[in-house]
C-alpha cells in the first residue's frame, strides 16, 4: 500500500528551495557569460589598437626608409632641403606609391609627420616642387598620441634636433644617416625607433 507521502508532490518550502537554486545557477551563468563577452571585446579591442600602432609605426619606417636626397622648391621657388625637420614635426622626398592610367607606380613625392591633436598625421603633397595652389592630403595614422619627437643622427656620436644642422652642412641634399622618432601613447607607453636611411656619398 502506498503511503500518503510518497503520492504528495513538492512542497512549498521544496519549490521555493528549488527556483532559489536556478536563480542561483541563472545568475552565475550570465555573469560568466557577461565576463567572457567582455573579455572578448577587450582583446578584440586591444587588437584593433594594436593594429593600428604596427600600422603607423610602418607607415613611418617605410618613408624613412624610402628617402630621396632630393630638394624640392617651395610655394615660392625657394629651396628646401630634401629633409627638413625639428624636434616635433618632419618632412623629407621619398619614393612613394603613385597612380597613373596604366597602372601603378613609384613617384617621388613628399611627405610630412606631425601630431596635431592627439593625434599622429601625415600629409602627402600632390605634387613634388609647390605651388600656392596645390594642397597636401593629409591622413590621420594613429590616434591617443601625447607626444611625438624626433632625433636625426649626423654622426654615431652626434644626435640633432634640427635638420639640416644649423651649422658645418650647406648641401640641401644631404639626409642624416638615421632618424630616431618616438611617439609616446596614452594606453602604452614609448615607442622608439632608430630608423637608417638610405646610405648616401659622404
């Protein structure tokens, strides 16, 4: 014969135990949930500022690396050396990727790093020797930029920060044998780089 309590159902106290142990379980579960998504897209966004560094920081070494002692002339017919630069901001003529109707080419140009903003720019001109009336095109590389500096070095134991040298150097051709650029960013701190350029006759 079957006992009056094996036929009865939960109880009240049981139920209430057993929705206690699901919210419980419930909740755990979206907090998990919750930490991994965000875990997520924090490495995704970490990923994305990443990328934008390594894209900046090659943007920079790939013109400094392509530098043509080459002088240009200004807005005003004035010469200007083939790399002018100071402490915070530089421009030099470097082989640049050009467009022409039968395709792709490389096409001396200059171009220009500066931060302006927060921000780390840089300006091509449209054409080599200036006019008043052409305007560079300017591109923002990499934003979250505190500071930006540059170094240029004469010789292994000489390091400007003014280019071409106030003194000793009168050719307006001549680059210096590397450039040192440091960009220090909000989120990671310094980043340096010693960059050689291209060796010329000394």
């Amino acid at each position: 014969m079957t006992s009056p309590r094996s036929q009865s159902g939960f109880t009240l106290l049981e139920l209430l135990v057993a929705v206690a142990v699901f919210a419980v379980v419930a909740a755990m579960a979206y907090s998990g949930l919750d930490l991994l998504l965000r875990s997520r897209a924090g490495l995704e966004q970490a990923s994305e500022r990443q990328r934008a560094i390594d894209l900046a920081v090659l943007n920079l070494e790939r013109d400094l690396r392509q530098a043509l002692p080459r002088p240009i002339r200004g807005a005003y017919g004035e010469l200007q050396s083939a790399m002018v630069g100071n402490a915070v901001a530089a421009e030099w003529t470097v082989l640049d990727l050009g467009s022409a109707r039968d395709g792709v080419r490389m096409e001396a140009t200059r171009v220009r790093y500066a931060l302006v903003d927060g921000a780390l720019w840089r300006a091509r001109d449209a054409v080599l020797d200036r006019s008043p009336r052409e305007s560079a095109r300017s591109r923002r590389l990499l934003e979250g930029v505190q500071r930006l500096s540059w170094r240029y070095v004469q010789s292994a134991r000489q390091r400007l920060d003014q280019w071409p040298p106030r003194t000793g150097i009168s050719a307006p051709e001549r680059l210096p044998r590397a450039v040192e650029v440091t960009l220090v960013l909000e989120d990671r701190g310094e980043i340096s780089r010693l960059i050689e350029l291209p060796e010329q006759p000394r």
